[in-house]
C-alpha cells in the first residue's frame, strides 16, 4: 500500500491541492453591521493616521524653510564687506581733509583715525567669521533634524490613508476579515468532528479504519486531502464522491450556524497592529523632532539678535571713526 501511495495522506507535502473555498464572500456592507464604537475607533485611527502624515510633511517644509533661511544670512552677513564698505573706509583715509589734518594739525589724530579704521575693519572680520562659524553650527542640526526626520517611517500608513473615506477603506479589511475568520472558525469546527459520527454510506468499521490509519480522523483532515483520497487502495471514485457529499453537507451545516450566530469582525480587525506601532511611534517621534525644531528655530531667531547688535554696534563704530574723518 506504502509503494503505491507513496506515503501516508496527512504527510503530503504542503502542494497539496488547497481545501475547497467557502462561500464567496459577501458583497453587503459590513461597514453599517460595525458597532458604533468599532467605526469611532476606526474613524479616529483614520484621522490621527492621516494628521501624522500631514504633520511630517509640514515639518519637512518648516526644515526646508530653516535652511533657506541660514543661507539667506550666511549670504547677507557673511562677509566682512556685510559689515562696513572697506573702499569708504579707504576713500575717508585718503581724502584732502583728512590729509591736511595729518599735514597740519594734530598727529595724534592722524593715529587716531587709523586706528579707529584698523578697528572697524577688524570688526566687520570677526562678525562675519562669527556668523560663519554660527551658520555652520546650525546646519549641522539642520541636517541632525532631516535625517531624524528621514528615519521616521509612516510606510505602514500610506494604506489606511490612501483614500479619505475611512469607510472606504474599512469595507475591503471587514470583508477579508469576515472571510477569514469564518475559514478559521469552519476549520476548528471539523476538526471536532469524527468522520466516524458522520455514518457515510459505505463506510464501514474496516475503511474507517482504513481512513483513520492515514490520520484522517475528523472533518478537517478530510477537507484537506479530499482530492487525493483515489491513492487509497479501495476507494474509488464512487467513494470519493459519498465523501465529498456528506463534507459539503457538514460544510454547509455549520456555515448555517455560523450566519445564525451574526460572526463578525472586531477592533483588530479593523485597526492593524503594523499601523498602531506606526502610529503611536510616529506621534511620539515628531513630537520629539517637534520638540527640537523649536530650539532650532529659537537658535536661529537668536543669531538675528546676535547679528542686529552687532550691527548697532558697527553703527556706532562706524559714526565715531566718520567723525575722526
């Protein structure tokens, strides 16, 4: 019997030819039978999904903003020519008063003026080389915040907020779910039942024993390997057949008790664990950038400050050497 089976029946490999399906899936809206707190909750997940997207797009915009905003003072301030205009220092030294002064009056104010000259163009070097070194600072966090940013990974999102309907994309998940744990339910449900309590017609004591030598015992071992039962010396196709019948009668019994019983979906059906763990480590992780794009931007608005002093204080430098002048 081994030589002409090959091997026993419930140690076929996993090509076996697949368990008859069930009943198509129902095409009627599962979305309207939820309970009201399972389509809030769903609402609710949809919601905070697709404000979490919006808010990472936001932030990215916000970044991009930032590093045209450092470029813009690195491009206004970043060069001692930002500060004073070195040939109008020049041309003050050079002019006819101020060589008449040197000529005839006091030498100490010709000193004075070249020193207060030398000062203010050393000035203008050290706040350009302070905004240069500032600016570098803050790029290095800029780019610390995009590659945070980057990391953050909503992929398990972009599903659930492909359309904005939250009931337009409950419906495909309620439909698949209510498919597959009927199949589920169905399966166990066989298994609990002996082929011996289904009093087959021409299935006596010696082929039960036949079947059950080859681990079919109950329901659910029949369904599986029902199409491969012809490998079995004395069951033919007329067998076959008997046994097909009384599955599907089985089949069909509990699929009746299973609609009686209303079986339906539940919450993690609805909202999936991917997209929770996405969710929640998504909201948690921007709040966190969020946090440290605020200090980002409080540095920049410091460094306006900084540069806005500074500026006052040329001003005043500027105005004390034109009066030397």
């Amino acid at each position: 019997m081994e030589r002409r089976i090959g091997q026993p029946i419930c140690r076929f490999p996993n090509t076996a030819s697949p368990a008859p399906a069930t009943a198509a899936a129902s095409t009627s809206n599962h979305w309207e039978t939820l309970d009201q707190s399972l389509r809030d909750a769903f609402r609710c997940h949809h919601q905070r999904a697709a404000e979490l997207l919006k808010g990472r797009e936001a932030m990215a915009e916000r970044l991009r903003l930032c590093n045209h905003e450092l470029e813009t003072l690195l491009n206004r301030n970043g060069g001692s020519g930002h500060w004073v205009d070195q040939t109008f220092v020049q041309r003050r030294q050079a002019s006819w008063r101020c060589r008449l002064s040197g000529w005839f009056g006091d030498a100490h104010a010709a000193d004075n003026r070249r020193n207060a000259a030398a000062q203010l163009l050393q000035t203008a070097h050290a706040n350009s080389d302070l905004v240069h070194q500032q600016v570098r600072n803050l790029k290095r966090q800029h780019q610390d915040l995009q590659r945070q940013l980057s990391a953050l990974d909503l992929s398990p999102l972009l599903e659930l907020t492909a359309n904005d309907d939250p009931q337009s994309v409950a419906e495909p998940r309620l439909r698949e779910a209510v498919s597959l744990g009927r199949e589920r339910w169905l399966r166990e449900q066989l298994s609990h039942e002996p082929l011996r309590t289904w009093q087959i017609e021409g299935f006596g004591d010696a082929r039960l024993k036949l079947l059950e030598s080859h681990g079919l015992c109950n329901g659910e071992q029949l369904r599986t390997h029902i199409d491969r039962l012809q490998a079995l010396p004395g069951i033919g196709a007329a067998l076959q057949t008997r046994l097909r019948i009384r599955l599907d009668q089985a089949v069909q019994r509990l699929e009746a008790c299973a609609n009686a019983a209303g079986m339906g979906p539940g919450r993690d059906d609805l909202v999936l664990h991917p997209e929770l763990l996405a969710l929640q480590n998504g909201e948690q992780q921007l709040q966190v950038l969020g946090r440290a794009l605020a200090c980002f931007k409080a540095a920049i608005e410091a460094l306006h400050t900084t540069i806005r002093e500074r500026r006052d204080a040329m001003e005043i430098q500027l105005k004390a050497f034109e009066a030397l002048c």
